[in-house]
C-alpha cells in the first residue's frame, strides 16, 4: 500500500479527492489538512510515502511545506498539485524538491498513476507543463552557461527526466533497460556534479541545459 496524504485549503476538493483516495486500490489515505501549518508533525507521525501538496494555503503555503518535508524527511515524495501553470512556480518547485507537479484539472484516475509512477522513480508533470517546459528551452536563444559535455544520449535521457518520464518509460522509449538508464543518469550526475533527479532536472531548467 502506497501512504498518502494531502494538503488542500478549499473544502471541496479536499473532501472529494480524500474520498476518491480512500477507495482507490493499492493506496492509503493517511489524512488530508487544510494549510501546511502542523506539516512537521504530520510527516512524523504518519509517515506517508508521498504527499500531494497545493500551492497557496493559508498560514503555512505549499511551497514552504515542501521546503520543510524536503530537508526533514528527504525520503518522503512530493508531488505538487495547483492551479498554477506558470514557470516559476513550476521551477521553485522543483529547486525545492517537488518530484512532479500535477494541475487540480488532472483527473483523478491520473493522480493515482501519477502517485504510482513517482514511487517507481519517476516524475510526473501535466501535459500542458512539460510542453511549456520544453518549448522554453527551444524558444530560448541564450547560450549555456556551461558546457558539460553530455552525449546525445545523455541529453536525450536529461529530456526525459524534465518531461517527468520515469525509469521504465525512458527505457521502453529509448529501447534501452532500466539497469542501462540507471547507468546512464548516474553519467549524468557525475557530469552535472549532482546529487539527485531533482537537482538534475532543477539545474537542467536554470541553465537550459536541454
């Protein structure tokens, strides 16, 4: 069973998306809240594998519960859920450990794929938000802040992991197995001199990298 929890100021929403959760097979729904206010607390006690988080909240926003859970409980798995579809919000949630970030239009039968493709290693993104992602990097006519000498491959495989693509699904799409896509990230980090996907994709955004 994948332990999830929620947080989502408007009512309805909440009450509606928890339902759907609770009666979805494979997950468990720990809990829901409306702001990230007691979000330490929560993350201690009920451990949950992976938190779908709104952006703005009273008291406490998304953004700020996400900075919290990514130093405190590194092992626990962000995905962000909002309504809003612009690059900042997209980037400082991903400089601040979001593993996907989902649009409140998302139907629900795709979040709970969502939430099991990011407990497989992947990290999901709206449609609409992986195609502005990429269609700022080719819009884009500023050079690279470095040359860090990735192979086609590499950048291939970089591209994918921005576009929210999984291990399996790089594989499958490059006709190539999950062991060798493993191989190749870690090529990726050593290059980029990273530690993780989110840093990966984080500095692939900031200097255009792809």
């Amino acid at each position: 069973m994948i332990k999830v929890a929620l947080f989502e100021d408007n009512d309805l929403l909440r009450n509606s998306l928890t339902a759907f959760l609770q009666t979805a097979e494979g997950i468990d729904c720990v809990g829901s809240w409306e702001n990230g206010e007691q979000v330490a607390k929560i993350m201690e006690h009920y451990r949950p594998d992976v938190v779908l988080m709104d952006i703005n909240m009273p008291v406490v926003d998304g953004l700020e519960s996400l900075k919290i859970i990514t130093s405190q409980f590194p092992d626990i798995l962000v995905i962000m859920l909002t309504i809003f579809e612009d690059d900042v919000h997209v980037f400082n949630s991903i400089c601040y450990g979001a593993k996907g970030y989902l649009l409140k239009k998302t139907p629900p039968n795709k979040i709970i794929e969502a939430i099991q493709d990011t407990v497989a290693g992947g990290s999901p993104l709206s449609a609409g938000i992986a195609r502005n992602v990429l269609l700022s990097f080719s819009l884009n006519q500023h050079p690279k802040n470095q040359d860090y000498q990735l192979t086609n491959r590499e950048q291939d495989i970089l591209s994918s992991l921005v576009a929210g693509n999984s291990y399996k699904m790089i594989g499958v799409d490059l006709n190539i197995s999950i062991n060798t896509v493993r191989q190749y990230i870690r090529r990726i980090y050593e290059k980029l001199q990273v530690h993780s996907m989110n840093e990966a994709v984080a500095k692939a955004i900031r200097e255009k990298i792809v």
